[in-house]
C-alpha cells in the first residue's frame, strides 16, 4: 500500500534566521520539497532610501551579525563606482583582511557549531564537545580571531563601525597587526587540524550538477571584486548583474528567491567559489585540498565542510601575508564627494555572492538601493537538494529522513534560523 | 581572595527598554577597584573568552515571566552552592529568558558548553532581573532602574564578603 509522508521541521535549528522545512512523499515520489522562510521583511532598502549614501555602510552593516562586512563591503564598493572613486593600494588590502577575519569567524562557527554535529551523531555541539572538545575548543578559537580581526579593523566584532566610504575612520596601529598576525599563526594551524578531523566524517554520496555562480578576479581568490561567472559558461561584469539574474516571490517565502532568467536555479557559496577559482588558492592550499580528497573540483555539497575549513586556512595565510605587506597609508580615507549615479558592487560574502545596486541623487540622497543576499540566490537550489535527498532515501525511517534533509539544508548554511527547534511529523498509512 | 579578579558582565540590549537593565548594572559597578565590567547584547558564545583568567565572575541579564517587574533573582551557576545542572532554567530558581540572538547561541547554551569545555569560571554567578517593558527605543521603567541600584549594592556586598572591595 503507498504510504503518504509528510515530513516538518517548523524551525529549523543549527541555521541561521527562521525557517522550516516541509517534505510530502507520495508511495515513492516526492512531491514536495520546499524551504519556507517566515522571517518578516527587513525592509533595508526602503530604510536606504533618502539617506546619505555616507551612511550605507553603518545602516547595512545591521542586516547581518555573522557577515556584517559582506554588507558594508558592497555598500563602499558601490557607492564609490557611483561616485566615480577607486580604493587601491593599503587602503583595499585592509578591506582585504577585515573580510578575511569574516570568512574566518562564519566558517569556524558553522563547521564547528551547526554542521558537524550533523556528521557525528550529535544534537548539537554542546554533545559533540563531550567527545570532541579538543576540536570545538579550536573552533571557538578560531572564531575569535576572525571577531579580532573585525574588532581591529572595523572598531568592533559585531556591526562594525569604523568602515566608510573611501575607507576607514581609524588605521589600526603596528602593534595591533603585530598581536593579530600572532594568533592567526595559530589560527592557521588550527584550521588545518578542523580540516583534516572533517576530513574523517562519513560523507553521504551524493552529488548534483549545480550551476555555480561566483567571482573571479585575474589573479586573487576572489573576496571583494571580480566579475561574475558560472560553471555554464556566464561571465559578467557586476553592472550587468540585473539582465541575468532576477528575483522572484514565492508564496511560502518572505525572501524573494533568485534564478538565472535563462537557466533558474543555480548556487553561490564556498562550493561554488572553490570549484570556480581553485587555480587561484595558493599552492600549499591546493596540496591540503588534495590530500582531503577534495582535488580541484567538488560536487558533492556535504563536503562543503571540507571546502569551508579550506577557505578558514586560505584566509589565515592571506591575512597572514596582507600584514607582513602592509604599509600605513597616508590617511584612513580618501577623500569623497557626491555626484549623481548608480553604483553596483559584488563581493563573496562567507555565503556566496552579495550583490547591491545604489542610485544617488547629486548631494548624494540614496534615491534607490537593492541587495541581492547569498541566501535568497540558494534557497531554489536548496529544495531541489532536498527533493534529491529525499527521493534517495526514501527507505529511511521518518526520524533519520528528516535529520537527512535538515543536513542538506545546513549544507548550504542558510542565514535564516537558530530558533527553537521543534518536529510535527505526520505519518499516514 | 584579596588579589582575585572580579568580572561583571551585564547582558542586554540597551536600546530594547528593560533588557538594558544588564548593561546599566555593569556601568554602576565599573570603575570600582579590582572588579572589570563589559557588557555583551549579542554572541553568548564570546562569554567563555570573556571571563577567561577570571575566578569570580557576576552575570546579570534581564528576565521575564517569573515575577513581578523589578523582582531579583539570583542564582550561583558555579562554585560551592552551585546546582549540578547549569541551565539558568533548571537551577531551581527563576525560570531566566535566555539571550535571545537570532545569530548567536543563548546562555543557557554558552554554559552548558563551558561545563563540558571545562571553561566555567571557579565563582560564576547569575543576577536576573524581572522587566516590565524590551519595546524598541523605550527607556528603563523606574521599578527597573531602582531594581539596577539594588542589585549593583548585593553584588558590591557579595564583593565585600569575600574581601575584594
């Protein structure tokens, strides 16, 4: 007799922001997959709007506790090609580093507090440290250097403050480098011990052929700039970012989903950064990746894991070489002035791409604003993960049905949720 | 016990009314010799680096649901007359609102994780205040701030009791 299962997870746990899951199997098919964000709208853009675009970066910096810098990051980038400014030099190696110090603090905190468990059998990572205290211990460690490189640089771990346009208010001091290049020697060891014990996790065979979207830049691991391409073949310039890309509504969603305008659904993220740029990680990078069992290109999105510790090593040696580089610019700013013009930005936010789009008046009123956050952009690609997953292992008894598809959920580390967590699960013979 | 250093971290918002009431504690107590005061409103987890090298350590936060506005509770996390369990809501006093984050682990979480890391300060003590209002951009409501003075005056007697100030 088919049996009909409907599988819940009202909030999801272990992501971040609220979300919930809803999987509906029919005998053997299943004909529902579908990830409902329920958070209400932010409204930022609209809070954007007739302010001066010198405040973007502070007012977008407040969307996100995790990836603040991701915001303010687009917003200078974007409001500079509005104004018609280039930040090079000292000034851009130290947006660099502050977004290092990001990539570093969001990754340790997901392998080590949301995803692993995953892996291991565990709840949550208050268990797993019971048995594997040595490695959330150098999580947590992790985590904090990535908040002191953001305290340093941005004035302060959480919505930094000391971003803006043409710059920073403050450089740090010599010292300050000096105390950060210290712990990130350690940090870099660290990662590479988080690294290789994921590298022991059971991994679930599975993979997909995913369109990944990414940056790339001529010669960097792409963080703040580059153009934006794909596995099948796009290859933009961030302007042209509306004429390929597009937002939809959907009814279950309070998060508007992006899809290729040609192809739809498609995956931004560490994924789709690593498989799209691998010739751009440093040599000892790539050897690490080998030696995991990763190699140059990956598709298997529950070894995302592996490829988010090698960013936290890659970050570490990048910030490592930006401060035994660096040279105190002449002033923390260059100076600004408003003109008239629309301004488009692009960076890798620890998630993957985060895209914003500025207009301005000529005293410089932010006219309109739009920010395309990594999530929105995947959260199509994650029900069809979970449509997949599901459809593989439909023998699996409800409980560990539905642990599968939270993990493949937590793949992607979605910012929506981190709420109480709780299961209605209706089985219908 | 003279030359222990004593942390007071007051978790709360500032800007959500009563959930000030944290922070505003902590600034009635900063400054006094051999006691440092922070405040945190987000990232519970950042806590075990906080009262990291510190013996005795005062947490106070505001709650909600287990008294009347301004209430006290106080509730010994760890030390000699600690509970086993160090879940605020399990400790056999007030049922304490964790620090609610979207983005962060609450305090029930960050302790529970400090016990089992083996980071729990040797003294951690949990000060709860009962708040009347968290609305957005309000301010403390008076039972709430005379509730802040007392409660900075208990810790300032704990202090004294133990020969620190």
């Amino acid at each position: 007799m088919a049996t009909s299962r409907t599988i819940r997870v009202d909030a999801i746990a272990r992501v971040e922001g609220e979300g919930a899951l809803e999987l509906q199997i029919d005998g053997e098919r299943v004909t529902l997959a579908r990830l409902s964000i329920f958070e209400p709208p932010r409204l930022f853009e609209a809070l954007l709007r007739g302010r001066d675009y010198c405040e973007a970066p502070d007012i977008t910096a407040r969307i996100c506790g995790i990836c603040p810098i991701a915001y303010q990051m687009g917003a200078v980038h974007a409001m500079e090609r509005a104004i018609g400014l280039q930040v090079d030099g000292q000034l851009r190696a130290l947006r660099r580093l502050i977004y290092c110090g990001e990539w570093i603090e969001s990754h340790a905190l997901h392998i080590v507090m949301l995803h692993a468990p995953d892996f291991l059998g565990y709840a949550d990572a208050m268990q797993m440290a019971r048995d594997h205290g040595e490695m959330v211990r150098a999580g947590l460690s992790l985590k904090r250097v990535g908040n002191e490189i953001m305290r340093v640089l941005g004035g302060r771990e959480i919505h930094p403050i000391n971003v803006r346009v043409g710059g920073f208010y403050r450089l740090p001091d010599r010292s300050e480098l000096t105390a950060l290049a210290l712990q990130l020697e350690q940090a870099r060891r660290q990662a590479q011990r988080l690294l290789e014990w994921a590298a022991g996790f059971p991994f679930p065979d599975f993979e997909r052929d995913y369109e990944f979207v990414a940056l790339r830049h001529p010669a960097e691991y792409p963080l703040n700039e580059g153009r934006i391409v794909s596995s099948a073949g796009l290859d933009i310039d961030v302007t042209q970012f509306d004429s390929e890309f597009e937002e939809r509504q959907v009814a279950h969603s309070s998060a508007l989903q992006a899809v290729l305008r040609r192809r739809g659904s498609y995956l931004v993220g560490p994924l789709a950064r690593y498989n799209l740029n691998f010739d751009r990680l440093p040599a000892d990078v790539q050897g690490l990746a080998r030696e995991v069992g990763v190699g140059s290109g990956c598709r298997n999105p529950y070894r995302s894991i592996l490829v988010r510790a090698l960013e936290i090593v890659y970050a570490c040696g990048e910030a490592l070489r930006l401060i035994a580089a660096y040279q105190p610019p002449d002033a923390p700013a260059v100076p600004v002035g408003p003109r008239a013009g629309t301004g488009h930005a692009c960076t890798e936010a620890p998630r993957g791409i985060c895209h914003h789009r500025y207009e301005i008046d000529a005293d410089g009123t932010i006219l309109s604003a739009r920010i395309v956050p990594p999530t929105s952009q995947n959260q199509l690609t994650i029900e069809e993960d979970l449509r997949e997953v599901a459809a593989r292992a439909l023998t699996l008894p409800d409980e560990r049905l539905r642990e599968r598809c939270e993990q493949a959920i937590r793949n992607h580390d979605p910012c929506i949720s981190c709420a109480a967590h709780f299961l209605r699960l209706t089985v219908r013979h | 016990m003279a030359s222990e250093a004593c942390l007071v971290i007051g978790l709360g918002n500032a800007a959500r009314a009563d959930d000030g009431v944290g922070p505003l504690v902590a600034s009635l107590l900063a400054g006094l010799a051999g006691v440092r005061s922070l405040c945190r409103d987000a990232d519970a987890l950042a806590l075990l680096d906080d009262w990291a090298g510190s013996d005795l350590v005062f947490i106070v936060d505001a709650a909600s649901g287990a008294g009347p506005p301004g209430s006290i509770h106080r509730v010994q996390l760890s030390g000699p007359h600690a509970p086993a369990s160090t879940h605020p809501a399990s400790a056999g006093h007030a049922r304490v609102a964790a620090v609610a984050s979207t983005h962060g682990l609450g305090l029930p979480q960050a302790l529970a994780l400090a016990r089992t890391l083996d980071r729990l300060p040797r003294r951690l003590i949990l000060y709860a205040i009962e708040g009347a209002s968290f609305d957005c951009g309000a301010p403390l409501s008076a039972v709430v701030r005379a509730a802040a003075q007392r409660t900075a005056d208990r810790i300032q007697r704990e202090l004294r009791a133990v020969g620190l100030h």
